[in-house]
C-alpha cells in the first residue's frame, strides 16, 4: 500500500503569501529568455553527415555506400563530417539531414530516395530477383564479417589505422575507453553465426565471395542490366 503525506500525518498546512512578496511566486518563469549564442546554420541542400575524411576519401564503408547509393541515384546533397554517431537519432553514422529537417539513418535514406525520387527499378525476372537477394546476402556473411575483422582485430590495422580514424580526435584516455568498447561490440557479432574466430576462415570464405561475384560480373559494368 503506498502512503501519501497527507495520509501520514493529515492536510498538509497552506498560507497565502502577502501582497508584497507576491513576486517570489515567479509566474513568469523564465524571467528572461535570451537568444541562442549560436544559432545553427539553415540547410541549402541535403546533408550527409558521416565519418572523415580521411586522407585521401573517407575511411567508413558504412558511410561510403550511403554515399555511392545517393551518387548513383543522381542525388544532389552536401557531405559533413562530424567524427560523433552520437549526434544521430540512430547512434550510428551516416544520416541524412534534409533541408525541411527530417532525418534518415542509412536504411531509412534509401527508402527516403526510393520512395520520393521514383528511381526504384525493377530487375527483369524472377530469376535476377532471386541471385541479387543471393549476393547481397553473400556480401553481407562473408565480406564484410573480412572487413571487420582486418579493420578492428587485426592488430596494425586496428592499432594503427582504425583506431586513429575513428578516435584520434578523443582525449585519453577516452579514446581507448570506446575504441575497445567498439572493438568487443565487433567481436560479438563476428561470434554471432561462428563459435570461434579463425583468421584463415574467415578470409578464405571472403575470398571465394569475390571470386563469385567476379564471376557473375565478368566483362560486364553491372551485374544486372545496363544499369
């Protein structure tokens, strides 16, 4: 049973304040409201916030195919790095700020496009369907499971290229703090479908994902019709 102060011990007492100290009621509060120091700068065109750049393009494959998703699609948009997952709703970057203000994560910026933009295509039969859905699953178990592994666990790699383009910007020991907090997250989701983690598996699994896809692509520009 929950007791409630009146319960306890009764009413509780109340007075009215007298005229001169009417004030110390504060109807109007806040008493000022000033304006902002920095007011943030309106949008001309849509915006990709991602990781980078780096030294020559930016370093985050996540962020890359956002971009050649919205390169490929025709899209006119600007690119910010802002090095802070934090700042999107999704705790994850890229996201897509539009110029009336809405937000995309990354599967949420494709279906924005495919939706407002009328450029989904079609493949043409069943058939092509059925290996694109193929090799995008291909892609997704066994290249990238690669790309994680040779990005985060790979010792000079992790240590001397990951972790300084992702966290190099963070005081110590901060950056430590959430490079192996990262580095754990990766570890799990690589254990998610394996009960051990071996580095010869793993990249030999990879490499006969590229030799299909290789094989599917052949001479050709794209894997499924002229565009």
């Amino acid at each position: 049973m929950t007791t409630t102060p009146s319960s306890r011990f009764g009413e509780l007492p109340t007075f009215e304040l007298p005229s001169c100290l009417q004030f110390l009621k504060l109807k109007n509060f806040p008493l000022k409201v000033y304006p902002a120091v920095n007011e943030p700068e309106l949008l001309k065109k849509d915006t990709l916030f991602v990781y980078g750049p780096g030294k020559s393009t930016w370093f985050d494959v996540d962020c890359l195919q956002i971009q050649m998703y919205l390169n490929f699609c025709g899209i006119d948009y600007d690119t910010y790095s802002i090095n802070q997952p934090e700042a999107s709703p999704s705790g994850e970057l890229p996201f897509l700020q539009t110029v009336v203000g809405k937000v995309f994560d990354a599967q949420e910026t494709i279906h924005w496009v495919t939706e407002t933009r009328n450029i989904q295509r079609e493949l043409s039969n069943e058939l092509d369907k059925q290996q694109a859905k193929a090799f995008v699953t291909l892609v997704e178990q066994k290249l990238k499971p690669a790309l994680l592994f040779s990005m985060w666990l790979e010792s000079p790699n992790a240590n001397e290229i990951t972790f300084k383009s992702y966290y190099g910007h963070l005081p110590q020991p901060i950056n430590q703090i959430v490079f192996y907090k990262k580095q754990n997250q990766v570890t799990k989701s690589l254990l998610a479908d394996r009960d051990i983690l071996v580095r010869e598996e793993i990249y030999q699994e990879a490499m006969k994902a590229l030799e299909a896809l290789s094989v599917k692509l052949g001479d050709n520009t794209y894997f499924f019709n002229s565009r």
